[in-house]
C-alpha cells in the first residue's frame, strides 16, 4: 500500500519511512515482495538537515500521473479478495469526552486485493453517540459491500465507488462506507504507484497535527500537557463541555505546565449557547485565547450555534467550527447561508471519503476555514486522512492525533515517532497483526 500508512507530522522534527508489503490472515502475517519502496527525509527547524525526497519506480506498475478525478473515471478495477474483520486496540488510558467515554477501540478494519495482486486497507471507526454504527453493525455492513465488490465485474473505480454508496448510504452507515472507501482508493493508488497524498493534489507530504487532552482531572490535565511540552507540541485540542467549573480549572492547570501553547477547545455539544459564552468570557479574564472553539452546542442547536459564533468571532476575535453539526452536504449549505460557524471539521467517518471531498469543495469556494480530524483511530484511517489533507493542503486546522493515545499499535510500516514529536511520513505498506 504505497498509499496509506504514513501521514501526520507534529512538531516539526524529521524522520523517514520505508514501505515494506504484508498480507495479514487472522492474527497472523506473511510477508510477500514489496512492489514499491519509497524513502523521505524532511528537513526539521531543529535539526537543519537537509531535504532528500527519493521514490523508486514501482516493479510491477509504471508511475502514471493520475489526478483523483480522472481516475474515478479512467481505471478499471477487479476485486478478488475483500473481508473487514474487528479492529479491537486498548486505549493508555479513557477517552472521555462531553457525550460518552471510551474505553478501548472496537473498529473495523477492511482489506482489499485486487486481481493485480495490490491490496487496500481501510477502516471504519466506531464512537458510541458520535458514528451512527456500532461494531456489529459495521461488521456486517462491510461484509456486505465486501461481498458485492468481489461478486461484481470489473468496472472503473467511479463506479463501484458510487455503487458502495448505495448500499452504504447516508449518515446511518457513513464510518463503514468511508472505510471501504479508503480500501478501494488505496488498491487503485497501490496499483498505479502513486501514493495517496499525490492523487488528492501533491501540495505537500507534510502536516503537523496538534494532541488532545481528554476529560480529566486538573491533576492529570496537567501531567498530560507537561509530557506533550517535553514531547515538542505546540498546540493542544482540549476536551471541554461535561462541568463548566471544571473545564476553567483545567485550563487554569494545563497553563501553569504549558503557558505558550496554543489550544483548542472542544465541547463536543456539552454546553448551552449560555454557558459557551460564559466559558469565553471566564477565558478573556483570565487573558486566554483559544484559536479555535469547536462544537460548542448540541448538533441541532442551529440557533445557539449561530448565536456563539457571533459572540465568539465579533466580541473575542475566536473562530467557532462546526463538527457534530456538519453531517452532510445540506448541513454545510444550511451553515454557509446562516453565517452559523467559521469553520467545517472534516472527518471521514461522517461523511466518506467522496463526501468529505464535495464538502471540501463546497466550504472553500464559500470562504470557510476547514479542519480535517478524525474519531479515535489507528493509523489506517489516520494515514489516509493525513494524505489527503498533504495533499489538498487547504486545512487550517489539523487534529490526527488518535495513533498516540493507543496502549498497542497494530499497524507495521509507515510512519514511526522520534524523541521532540511524532512524525508521520506518507506512503508505507501496512500490515496488522491484531485483528480479530
């Protein structure tokens, strides 16, 4: 998967990958012939080294100079393998958030291999209260779509992509339908040795993702911040929403460790349009200001949404961006015409990965800022995120930082983290060897 498996930089600091192929059975991996190797070094501002960009040519597919839209239309594509199986990972720790709290990952992973022999890997996140699936239901749904594209004839990418999505229509089956997306998209770029960050644009193949600090006590926001300083971040997405109290105390914590950094706040629809504005207000007091103030509202709370983005940009000069409220395509229309948010969070899972690149599309000719993020993830569907976001380079704001808070990484090959951050290069082969 010269496509997939590495993506994120944070901090600055420089690393490089190799791609090594793996075709991975139930809690099992056997290595094959790797078809592409592809070798970055990326200069660092605290390293001065200098920039080496190397790719060899793949040995069974020229290099063709394909953009994502013409290959849509262009490539033929014959599934002969397709499974997703459950992608169970432990968390160091719970993920709390305003809406529900998250002990251990349940995803499901999806594998492709195409009749050429190159394989795509997906995956498709579960969040309880957030995703509309939970894992049984992913698990079928995949299945299904799975057993369809190996039933189905060869026909071009466009195609079988649109066919996906009727049979994994609308928000209720969005996280399946972006994983099996990803799969696809990823086989076809494997198949044509491009990786994924060239096909959505090649802007660039680096980003630099902030680190989120959960609910939690001021205490342990303080240690989390401290460590993630040491660590080289800059920016931290701060978890905010379940006691207005509570939030200003650890914000008030984290400040003391980290007094430079900027951060995000991210309510996750915990507060009322009143006690967001109260928040702001304790924060200007205290001489704070966030760069950005995510989902401060419930998601249907259209009205408050609109009234907090007037305070937050016209009295405290604070962008306020829409997740949870920003579900489709009519969602962002209803956003563009009332003024109600500054900011679209892109994430894969709600929408898919051809319904994030219409809205995309859509927010900027609108004059939005974006942000690309993600549920909590392994490095399969944050590595397809971060190429797309290198590639299209049009976010403001990137949060692919889910990787970092696993207890075990499943995924082989890609990106690998260093002393003074973590840095995620683009295009690895990837393999897991935790899947049950």
């Amino acid at each position: 998967m010269v496509s997939i498996g590495s993506t994120i930089f944070c901090s600055s600091t420089p690393l490089f990958f190799k791609s090594s192929k793996a075709f991975i059975t139930k809690k099992s991996q056997f290595q094959i012939n790797p078809t592409t190797t592809t070798t970055l070094l990326v200069t660092s501002s605290t390293t001065n080294r200098t920039v080496v960009s190397t790719e060899e040519e793949s040995t069974t597919n020229p290099t063709i100079s394909f953009g994502f839209k013409s290959l849509l239309e262009t490539y033929t594509v014959d599934v002969q393998l397709a499974e997703g199986r459950s992608l169970n990972v432990p968390l160091m720790n719970p993920f709390t958030i305003a809406t529900s709290r998250l002990d251990k990952v349940e995803n499901v992973a999806i594998r492709l291999e195409l009749s050429n022999g190159c394989v795509g890997w997906g995956e498709s996140p579960i969040l309880p209260f957030v995703t509309a699936e939970d894992q049984p239901i992913a698990l079928a749904k995949a299945s299904e779509a799975c057993e369809f594209l190996k039933q189905c004839r060869p026909a071009n990418l466009g195609l079988l992509l649109d066919e996906i999505g009727g049979i994994l229509h609308g928000h209720e089956f969005a996280s399946v339908r972006a994983g099996v997306e990803m799969a696809l998209i990823d086989a076809v770029a494997n198949s044509i040795g491009v990786p994924l960050w060239r096909l959505f644009g090649g802007v660039t193949n680096t980003i630099t993702t902030d680190i989120t600090i959960p609910i939690v006590s001021p205490a342990e926001a303080s240690e989390l911040a401290s460590r993630y300083h040491k660590k080289g971040f800059s920016s931290l997405k701060l978890k905010v929403g379940k006691n207005l109290s509570a939030d200003i105390d650890v914000l008030k914590a984290i400040r003391e460790v980290h007094p430079d950094c900027s951060f995000i706040l991210d309510a996750n629809e915990g507060y009322s349009a009143n006690e967001a504005i109260k928040v702001l207000e304790k924060l200007h007091e205290m001489g704070v200001t966030p760069i950005l103030f995510e989902q401060p509202v419930h998601r249907d709370d259209w009205e408050g949404l609109g009234h907090v983005t007037r305070v937050a940009k016209g009295k405290y000069g604070i962008s306020v961006a829409a997740d949870e409220s920003c579900r489709s395509l009519l969602d962002v229309h209803k956003i563009i015409d009332g003024k109600l948010a500054d900011v679209i969070n892109i994430k894969l899972a709600k929408v898919g990965v051809l319904g994030a690149l219409e809205i995309i599309e859509v927010a900027r000719n609108s004059g939005l800022d974006l942000m690309v993020g993600g549920m909590v993830e392994t490095r399969l569907a944050m590595g397809f995120a971060g190429h797309l976001a290198a590639g299209l380079g049009c976010f403001r704001f990137i949060d692919l930082d889910t990787p970092l808070l696993l207890a075990e990484d499943p995924v082989f090959g890609g990106y690998e983290g260093i002393l003074l951050g973590f840095c995620w290069f683009l295009g690895a082969y990837i393999c897991l060897s935790s899947i049950y």
